[in-house]
C-alpha cells in the first residue's frame, strides 16, 4: 500500500518548491526461520541441541513464513532554481524512517541485516529499523553551460578554431550526503547457547544478538586512528545459557555518515550541421574522501568494530561521443 500527498510552489520565475509526504506499508513479506528452533538450556542446564528441539527426531527445519512487515514514511523536499546564462541549481532533501521486523535474503550488504530472527518465537522483538533504512540524504546537483562559443551570450559569432577551444564547454556537479546505515551486530554463540545449527545464511538461522552495556560508538577523542568505530567493551556477550538472546535492539547502531562530490567536464565540438562529437571528463569522489563501509559486527570476531572495506575511491573516466 503506498500514499503521499504533495505541494508544489512557483516561488518566483523560475523558481520551483516541493513538499511531500510519502508512506507505504508492506505485510506478509517473507521471513525465514528454523520452525524446529530449540528452546534455550535451563538455568546451569548442558542439554545437547538435539535434545531441546520441539519436535523430537527431526533437525533443523527452515520456514518460509509470511510474517514480515514493513513500513517508510518521508518527508522529502525539492528546490529547484533556474538562473540566467545557462545555470540551474537543484537541491533535494528526505528526511525517512523505513522499519521492519525482517530483512530480507539478498539485502545484507555486510552490515548484519538478516532474514530471519534472533528468536522466531518473540518476532515483536525483531521491531526495528530496516536494513536499507537512510534517515537523511541530501542530494545537491548544479549544471552549467559555460555562455561562451557559438550560439551562446558571449562569443556566438567567434571563429571556429577558437571556438573549438573556449566554446561548448558545460560544467556540472552532485553532491551527495547521507547519515550512516544501519548496523545489527550479532555473536556466535557456543553450542550450550545454540538455539539452531542452520548456517548464519538466508535459511533460517537465527541471529543471536549480544547485551549492550556501554556506548555502542566510540568517541572519536578514544579511536585508534579511522579504524575503530565500535567499542569492543559496550558489548557483552551473554555468559548465561537460559538468557542466550541478548538485550540489544535489531538495527539499533549506526555506521558513519557518506559524503561525495562528483564533477563532470564536457564539451562538444561541431564537425558538420549534422554531426558533433563530444567529449566528457567524469570524477568521482573528487576529493578522495573516505568513506568507510560498515564495520565488522561481528561481537565474536577477533576484529569487531573495526573498518576493513570502504566506498571506491576517486575515479577518472573520460568518453568520446559522436551524434550524427
């Protein structure tokens, strides 16, 4: 189910504002699980997991359940101002929540979203922000077509030589800024905490969650360089079998924000009334910065909370084009 309700506004001359709302709502989305998930060991209890399954005999069992839901709500605006000489400028800004109590199979992008439950049978507890959920993202984009060269304010009967170097050149940026993703961090339980054995994949297994005692982000002033993000010590991980599911929420930390300017340089150059060529120069990330990926979230690994994979750093291409 989708809605939205919207307001454009002609500011002045070319001058254009929007205001929308927008929201939709997703129930019966699939969810996987082991349906013969085991119940958790007894207080000072060893029961192998075989022996604690529901349904005696039978192993691990996947299910593909309709119990999923989901739902987003933005509020998204957009300006947009034409000027003289060939220049617009275009800003684009949504403010979301998208939440969920399931991701879905091929939506982790390593940042631990799962699809299946810490515990399939306290799915209210899987209530949190999806995966792919972007509080903020701002988007701004100016083009401009340099007024110099043949056809254009300044210089239109210039000659052709000199127009094939100063003339038809068009310069445009996009700058994109968004808030960090979300991060569900996990654990690997021992095998007194196992409540299933499925592979931690899209099959059904369940994604035990550790207690959180501390501040999940550590302050910049205390990170060893850019490459811790987590704090190892606001994780614990549970040490009493009857209480393998830990407290933390689903999707509850947020990974680093994300900046990029991209520039494009083009020109065209007219070889007959009916045939040009153009030639483009694209950078991206033009400033090199980094942008670092989620970190390991892992509780149990020997490297949790640190980066090991970033965004691409700059790149330059350059085209040639030809239209006829």
């Amino acid at each position: 189910q989708n809605w939205f309700f919207s307001i454009q506004r002609e500011l002045f001359r070319n001058t254009v504002f929007d205001i929308a709302y927008v929201g939709n709502r997703s129930n019966k989305l699939i969810l996987f699980a082991d349906y013969n998930q085991a119940r958790p060991n007894n207080p000072g209890e060893n029961t192998p997991l075989a022996a604690r399954r529901p349904i005696q005999g039978f192993g691990a069992i996947t299910i593909t359940c309709p119990c999923g839901w989901a739902n987003y709500h933005a509020l998204q605006l957009r300006f947009e101002r034409r000027y003289g000489a060939g220049l617009s400028f275009l800003n684009s800004f949504t403010w979301a929540k998208a939440l969920d109590n399931v991701g879905q199979a091929l939506e982790d992008q390593g940042n631990g979203n799962r699809s299946s439950p810490q515990n399939f049978y306290d799915l209210r507890n899987e209530k949190g922000p999806s995966g792919y959920d972007q509080r903020l993202n701002n988007t701004t984009a100016v083009v401009w077509d340099v007024p110099v060269g043949r056809g254009r304010r300044l210089g239109s009967s210039m000659h052709s030589a000199l127009d094939g170097v100063a003339g038809g050149w068009q310069i445009s940026g996009i700058h994109t800024a968004t808030s960090g993703e979300p991060l569900n961090v996990l654990y690997s339980p021992a095998a007194g905490f196992q409540v299933s054995d499925i592979t931690d994949d899209w099959r059904g297994a369940s994604s035990l969650r550790p207690n959180l005692v501390g501040q999940a982000v550590m302050p910049e002033s205390q990170r060893r360089g850019t490459r811790f993000w987590l704090d190892p010590a606001a994780f614990a991980i549970p040490t009493d079998v009857s209480r393998p599911f830990g407290n933390l929420g689903r999707n509850s930390i947020r990974g680093p924000s994300f900046f990029q300017p991209d520039l494009n340089v083009q020109k065209s150059f007219r070889i007959t009334e009916r045939a040009a060529v153009q030639f483009r120069s694209e950078f991206f990330n033009l400033l090199n910065r980094t942008n670092f990926r989620a970190p390991v979230v892992n509780r149990s690994a020997s490297n949790f909370g640190q980066f090991t994979t970033t965004y691409q750093p700059r790149q330059i291409q350059f085209a040639l084009k030809l239209t006829f």
